[in-house]
C-alpha cells in the first residue's frame, strides 16, 4: 500500500527511512506506519489502526516502532515523545442512532 503523506499528523516520530504518525480523525485517532521509498518521495505504509482513546493510541505507538525496528531504546524514545506531545482533547460526534 502506497500513501502520499499526510498534513494532519499531531505526532510523528521518525528514524531514517522508517515513520510512525498519529492524526485526528471523525471518531478518535489514526495511527500510520511504515517506510519511506525512493529517497522519501514515497510513503508505504506497513499497517494503520483507528482508535478511541491516546491510551490505544501510545501502546500502538510502541508497537509499530518495535514493529519496524526490533530496538526497545527507539520504543523508549518514542514514548517519551508521545507523551511530551500535547493532544487535544477530541470532541465527540454523538453515535448514530439505530433505526
């Protein structure tokens, strides 16, 4: 899967060709990762999941940069950025109701 980049990221954390971002979406969070390719004109992403809560959001976080790293000190690097970043708190559009 190929992707061409997204302005919305509140939280990205990088380590040469290898990303993690976290957006805001309708109903919580988006969480991207993946690689660069052909000297970053090309983004690929490896996985994306949507969640409700930063708590889903950081353990993910955690996931992927282990995911494409296999190193604990970047999954430690990463977290501590995560929570140094300051996310809004999201409103919620109310739940459809069934018909």
């Amino acid at each position: 899967m190929t992707d061409h980049g997204s302005d919305s990221a509140l939280f990205t954390w990088k380590d040469f060709s290898r990303f993690v971002q976290v957006a805001p979406v309708a109903r919580g969070w988006l969480v991207l990762w993946g690689h660069y390719r052909e000297m970053g004109r090309v983004r690929e992403l490896r996985g994306n999941r949507t969640y409700a809560d930063l708590t889903g959001v950081r353990r993910r976080v955690a996931d992927s940069v282990f995911e494409l790293t296999r190193d604990q000190a970047l999954v430690t690097e990463a977290l501590v950025r995560f929570d140094h970043t300051p996310f809004p708190t999201l409103s919620r559009d109310p739940q459809p109701t069934s018909l």
